[in-house]
C-alpha cells in the first residue's frame, strides 16, 4: 500500500471519531490547521499505537495541513533521525502551534540521542516556541543533566519579553521539577539554581511553583 492509500485509510478512521465541539473549543498557541476534526489526543495516540515506526511515511502525514494526520505523524516517525541536521530542521519547521511542540516533545524529541546536545545550546538561534518544545522534550528525559538548569534558564531570560512567557514558564517548572527528582545532587542544584532567581513574574512563578512541589 503506498502513502496516499495508508493516509486515506487513516484519514477515515479519524473522520469516524470527528468532533465538531471539540475543534471550535480548542485552545492552543500559534498557527491554526487548515482541517480539524476535533479527535482527541488519545484517540490519535490509540490509532497509530502498536503501528512500526515509518519515518517516510510519516513526512509524507506531517506535511498535510490535518491536524490529526500531523499529530499522527509525530508517534510514527523515527526519533533517531533527528539526529541530521537536515531532518531536524524539517520537524521543526512543521512545529508551529503549542499542542504539535507538546506532542512533538511526548511522542518524539524526548526519544532522540540528540536531545543533549539539543540543550547546551537552548539558547541559540530557538524562536520560543520551539525553545518551548525542547524543554518540555528534556522534561521528559530518562537521563537529565543538571547543566541544563543553566542552559534552560539563560534560555528562557533571553525569550522573556515573547508572548509564549507563560508556556516558557511552566516548561522549566517541568524541567526543574524533573531534575530535582532524579536524585539528591540533582534536588541540591535545582535548588541551588533557584536562589540566583530574581523578581521577574515569571522567576516568581517558577520559584513557587517548585517550592510548592518539591517542599524547598
């Protein structure tokens, strides 16, 4: 079966679960899809889990404007392969609301071996949302390095003027959060890096919210 087919196929199963309501409800940052069903995030993951990963085919999803068939694509690519630059490049490119750099930082960044390399340069040539993607991908890995307090914080100081602030917010609570749970070193330096925190709205909310979580 080739892509057109595999995608009519797909495209027929998600039809089925439309969702009228749900489509004119959503709520997200950034560019909105050409055509939305309104399927839900669980319904996407349940009809592409189990599947191979295919990264051709899932280019070949990723570049339609169908909301459903682009989350799809994210579970169905191949992780590995954003390690060249070029394939980078080209998810990235596609990211341009915050439910794909959610999804996109669950289903597949958070996957990549390229992931640390990613993060010592957070702060360089990352328009926020994508900056937004990266940290909520580190926020999901098995291996954080504690240098990535750093990086993340001079990244999201750098992006503190965008209107995505908030989003940026709540991905270092994320992130810190995940760092001062992987072990007692790691909970020392989260802590450590939050008392150079100054008074900006957003470094209060950051140093509340993990005070609160993790009892600082």
């Amino acid at each position: 079966m080739n892509h057109t087919s595999r995608m009519t196929q797909l495209l027929g199963a998600f039809r089925r679960e439309r969702n009228g309501l749900v489509a004119d409800t959503m709520h997200y940052e950034g560019t909105r899809y050409g055509l939305n069903y309104g399927v839900s995030l669980p319904t996407v993951r349940a009809q592409v889990r189990g599947e191979e990963r295919d990264h051709a085919f899932a280019r070949y999803l990723f570049v339609q404007d169908v909301r459903c068939l682009k989350l799809a694509a994210l579970h169905l690519a191949d992780p590995e392969a954003l390690s060249d630059e070029a394939e980078r490049r080209f998810w990235w490119s596609g990211i341009n609301n915050s439910e794909l750099a959610e999804e996109a930082a669950f289903a597949l960044v958070c996957r990549s071996k390229a992931l640390p390399t990613w993060m010592e340069a957070c702060g360089e040539e990352l328009d926020p949302l994508h900056l937004y993607l990266l940290l909520m991908a580190a926020a999901r890995a098995p291996q954080p390095d504690c240098s990535w307090l750093l990086s993340s914080l001079q990244a999201v100081r750098q992006a503190a003027d965008s209107p995505l602030i908030a989003l940026l917010s709540r991905s270092l609570v994320a992130l810190w959060a995940h760092l001062a749970e992987a072990g007692e070193v790691e909970r020392k330096k989260t802590a450590e890096a939050l008392s150079t925190l100054g008074h900006q709205s957003w470094e209060e909310y950051l140093r509340e919210e993990l005070s609160w979580r993790l009892e600082f």
